[in-house]
C-alpha cells in the first residue's frame, strides 16, 4: 500500500511515522515533507495547497490512501479535488472544512443545530466591536474569522488588554484577510480541554485525550501559538468526555449531515468545562498539533487501517486500543515566535536525544542549507518523551531537549506540570 501524507510540520512527520509501524503501508509520500520526514518517506516538492497537482500526482502513483494533514487545503478543496478523481482521501470536504475555515459561520452553525457555545457577535469595524463589548462586557474574547495559524485569538481580561487587540484588529489588520470579519465572544470560565474523534460521517472513534498549551510562555503567560506542547491522556472526567459527544460532536456531526456537509476525517473540538456544562469555543477539522504528536504513539493500532475505514464511510463497529503508557510533547520554537520568527540557524544535538530510551523527533520547521540542518519556521521541532504518567513522560522530554540546541531556542518548561 501508498500512502500521501499533504503537509510539512511535525504532526504530518508524526502521521508518516506510525503509518509505516503497522505493517500494511509500504511506501509514505509526503508533500512537501520536511527533512526529518525525508528519512522515512519520499518528499515531493508539491506544495500543500496545490490541490490539482496534488491529486494528479496521487492518481498517477495509485496512491491507497491521502491524508490531509493542515487545515488549509481543506479549506480550499482538496478533498472534493480528490474525490471527482475517485482517488480515496481521508479529510472533510470545503463545505464541512467550514466550521474552521469561519469562526463566523461555525458560530452560527451552533447556533442552528443547538450546540452549547459562548455567546458572540460578528463585527465589521472598531465600532460594532465597541458595541457588542458592551453588551458581552469585559472579560471577552476576539477572533479572526478565518484562518490566522491559531494566533488570531485575544483573550481580553482588562481595558488595556482590549484596546491593544482593537489596535491590531482594526488599525495594524494583524491578521490580514481573516480579521476582515471579528467574533467578539463571551469569556467564559472553567477548565479547557481537547475532544478529538475519528468520524466517517456517521460513526465516531474517539481519540486518546490531550491537553495542548496555546500560549507561548510558562503558566500560559504571554501570546497565543500555533501550540507550544501538549500531553496524553488528560485528566478529562468520563461524564465530561460523554457529555462533549453527546452534547456537540453528536449534534455537530447531525447537523453537518442535514446540510449535506460530508465530514470524513477528525473533529477537533475545543471545549471550556463551564460550570453550566460544556461549551465549544472551536472547531478544527483535522488532528490537532501538537496533540498529534503524542496520541498517535499511543495508538494501539494499524492507523492506515483506521483512516481508510473512516475515508471510506466504514469505520461502524471499529474498536480501538491505547497503550497504558502517557506521552508529552515540547515544542522547540525560534527567537521571535511567535510575532517575528528567526530563520537559518544551525540545530544540533537531535541524534543524541534520539538515542535516549523513550524518545521521539518530530520535525516542523527545518530545512537542508548547504549541508546544515537549520531552522525554517516558528515551531521547530516537536520532541515526545513516553513514560508511565505525563509526569515521567515529560521528564523524559525534557531530558531529551536539553541535548538539542539552536540559537534563540526556547520552549514551555511546565508541559506536564513536572516544572512550575
């Protein structure tokens, strides 16, 4: 079996990954892959939003299997470019990839189909988000309405904090053609949390729980990341995890039906456990990252296997199994990430955190330059340690990150509540 990975950060690195352990795939291509993908897949220099490209090149290799790792071609189609070709691909179509693609239209989906949401208005211009501040009052929160590489969020706590979202909302457009259109939300309290299922339209699979770390310093101090790090498995309540399907994922994945919405692939849903039950603050529609990096090693399962079934609307009765050990993510980023990322440093030290028991490389944003492997993004590498609770897996990250070293390096040092 092929299989075409569509992406270049660590959670399509992490997918080829586990891909290749469960025996049935043969051959991983990625597009357009990075460096540390290239050491088990074969990278094409086919970007990820080229879906016409894309697809002509999966139907000329025969490839099994696409999957779709980055919300952006999504957005744009590839999965209706695939499937007017009968090529088997694993992702929602543009229609379904709405409910990330616009804050706006997912608001006003769970405002249809009753799933449990802030309250919000959708503004155009510093004037109505003065006008719906007043309204919803202070604490509350902004969002660009469409994709801004999970920074175009503001949690507002004060006057202060307000005024300078309304200044890079408004008067700097920060956030380019996404802002043109704000949801100014209800900052609502409680306990924040990942839900993520595998979906053929119909059926669910859960994943493993995850807790992800948005901001970029320790304590969740300073701005929002495309994500820092993460854990698996969080300590998410059963009654919670039921309540989060039933009460949105059930009538999210109903509702997208009733409006011939095909989704195939993962719901992401990031839930706020409120004291007046859960509330969907987002949808992704697609694996999240960095959750990605430490779900798959506990998959207890051939994912290629999984994700064919679900691409083919097959995945009824499917049953999976979760390694009884936990997994916990660093996330290595440049000097000015997130605002203004440093390219072009030298990265060392990986082969000797490879070499520690427990330990997983995912990378992000690297590249090949004259012989050197160097930094190419914000979020450099992905590093996953495995032990018995987060706890130890997260000292067994740490361990591995101190061997790793570029210039302006930093990272979360709390992932998994081991350093304060």
């Amino acid at each position: 079996m092929r299989a075409l990975v569509v992406g270049s950060g660590a959670r399509e690195h992490a997918i080829a990954w586990k891909l290749l352990q469960g025996g049935e795939v043969d051959e991983v291509y990625a597009a357009p892959g990075n460096p540390g993908m290239a050491a088990i897949a074969h990278c094409v220099p086919i970007p990820a939003d080229a879906i016409v490209e894309l697809a002509e090149f999966a139907a000329s290799l025969r490839i099994d299997l696409t999957v779709v790792g980055p919300e952006l071609p999504l957005v744009q189609g590839i999965t209706d470019e695939f499937l007017q070709r009968s090529l088997r691909v694993l992702g929602p179509t543009r229609a379904a990839a709405e409910i990330e693609g616009s804050k706006a239209f997912a608001k006003e989906f769970c405002q249809r189909h009753g799933v449990p949401t802030p309250a919000a208005r959708i503004v155009h211009n510093r004037d109505e988000a003065a006008r719906a501040v007043r309204e919803l009052g202070i604490p509350v929160v902004l969002k660009a309405d469409g994709l801004a590489a999970g920074k175009g969020v503001s949690v507002c706590l004060t006057r202060d904090d307000l005024e300078q979202a309304l200044v890079r909302f408004f008067d700097e457009h920060s956030f380019g053609a996404a802002g043109d259109r704000v949801l100014v939300e209800e900052c609502v309290t409680g306990d924040e949390v990942t839900f993520m299922v595998l979906t053929d339209g119909a059926s669910t699979v859960p994943l493993a729980t995850a807790r992800d770390f948005k901001r970029v310093g320790d304590g969740d101090d300073g701005p929002n990341t495309g994500g820092m790090g993460s854990f698996s498995p969080s300590p998410l309540p059963t009654e919670a995890a039921g309540a989060i399907l039933r009460q949105i994922v059930q009538p999210t994945l109903e509702g997208l039906a009733q409006e011939g919405r095909l989704f195939r692939g993962v719901l992401y849903a990031g839930v706020m456990l409120t004291a007046e039950g859960p509330k969907l603050l987002e949808f992704n529609c697609r694996l999240g990252d960095p959750e990605t990096q430490v779900v798959l090693p506990r998959l207890d399962a051939d994912l290629f296997s999984l994700l064919r079934a679900a691409a083919d609307g097959e995945l009824a009765g499917a049953r999976v199994a979760w390694k009884r050990e936990a997994a916990a993510c660093v996330v290595l980023a440049v000097a000015g990430y997130p605002d203004s990322p440093r390219r072009g440093d030298t990265i060392t030290g990986i082969a000797e955190a490879l070499a520690l028991p427990g330990v997983l490389v995912f990378h992000a944003g690297t590249a090949i330059q004259d012989g050197r492997l160097v930094t190419a993004g914000g979020r450099v590498l992905s590093v996953v340690g495995r032990g018995g609770t987060p706890a130890e897996a997260a000292e067994c990250a740490y361990d591995a990150v101190a061997h790793v070293a570029f210039d302006g390096m930093h990272y979360r040092h709390d992932i998994g509540k081991v350093r304060e």
